[in-house]
C-alpha cells in the first residue's frame, strides 16, 4: 500500500490516474526490516511526517505475527490533523498487547476526544524517547538490546540520532 503526502502538482493529480495504468515509482530509500531487530529486547519507532509509511509496514508486520515485545511508536507531525492512519493506529493499539501509541503534534488545538490519551504537545525530544524506552523497563538501565526505528525530515532523523546517542542507543541498533 501507499501512503501519498499531497505536496506538489503531480501528487494532486494522482486520482486522475486510471485503474490498471502503468506508473513508475523510485524509492523508498533506506532499510527498514524487522530482520535486523530479530533478538532486541524491545523497538521503538520514531516517524515524524510522512515517515509514518515505513513504520506503518513494520508495524502491521509485528502485529501480523504477533510480536510479543514491547513496542513503541512516537509519530510527531505539526497538527493531529495532518497525521494518517490514526484509525489504524488506534486499532493496533488496542489489539497489540504490548504497543504504546505517542503522538506528538505541535499544535494539539482540535484534537478529537478519542485521540486525547495519546497527544502531547511538542515535538521528538530526548525526553520523549527516553520515557517510551524506560516506562518499559522499569526505569532500570537501558540495555544495548533495544532496536530503534527513524524515518521522516533530515532534521528530524539528524537531532533524533543524536537524542538516541545520549541515551545510550548504539548506532548498530538505529535503523533508517
């Protein structure tokens, strides 16, 4: 599936295409398999903007085998209204045992009721992983078994890496 961000004039014309046309994609970039968390402890996944499509395909992939660690997702975005897939989100949430839902939005103003318990205004800060990684494990140190998942702005993945380098995250165990 896709998951498409109307940001130009060729993504706005996307619904004039005809079913069964031939189109061409490039990319996605990077490497997102769950295959290099296979022995982690625990995952969080980190998405800010339209980098919650990578992480909505690792996530209906832990629920499809009913992955039984602790998983974590911290999905910033400017506005609740700009973010996707929430329905989705909401629903994993409650059927995974073990997933915890943080959405983090700069400006929270109409959020609806049923998305109140996940909002915190702000954005992907140190303290805001740290919280998803330790409410896990007790508030006992974190171990060097935790797998951490990026995907979203440049700026975002850049302060985020360095927010995980402080906590004590090994580059090995950062994936984007």
């Amino acid at each position: 599936s896709f998951i498409i961000r109307e940001l130009g004039d060729y993504t706005k014309a996307l619904h004039k295409l005809n079913i069964g046309q031939t189109i061409f994609v490039d990319g996605p970039y990077g490497c997102m398999s769950l295959e290099r968390s296979r022995t982690a402890q625990g995952i969080t996944l980190i998405a800010g903007g339209a980098g919650i499509a990578p992480m909505m395909g690792l996530l209906r992939e832990l629920a499809k085998q009913s992955d039984p660690r602790s998983i974590r997702l911290l999905y910033g975005n400017q506005s609740i209204q700009k973010m996707v897939c929430l329905d989705e989100l909401m629903s994993l949430e409650k059927s995974m045992k073990n997933f915890k839902l943080v959405l983090l939005c700069e400006q929270t103003e109409n959020c609806p009721e049923t998305l109140q318990p996940f909002v915190k205004q702000g954005f992907i800060e140190k303290e805001e992983i740290q919280q998803s990684i330790e409410s896990d494990l007790n508030h006992q140190p974190l171990t060097q078994d935790w797998t951490v998942y990026l995907s979203g702005p440049k700026g975002m993945i850049s302060a985020t890496n360095q927010h995980l380098k402080e906590i004590g995250i090994t580059a090995n165990h950062i994936h984007f």
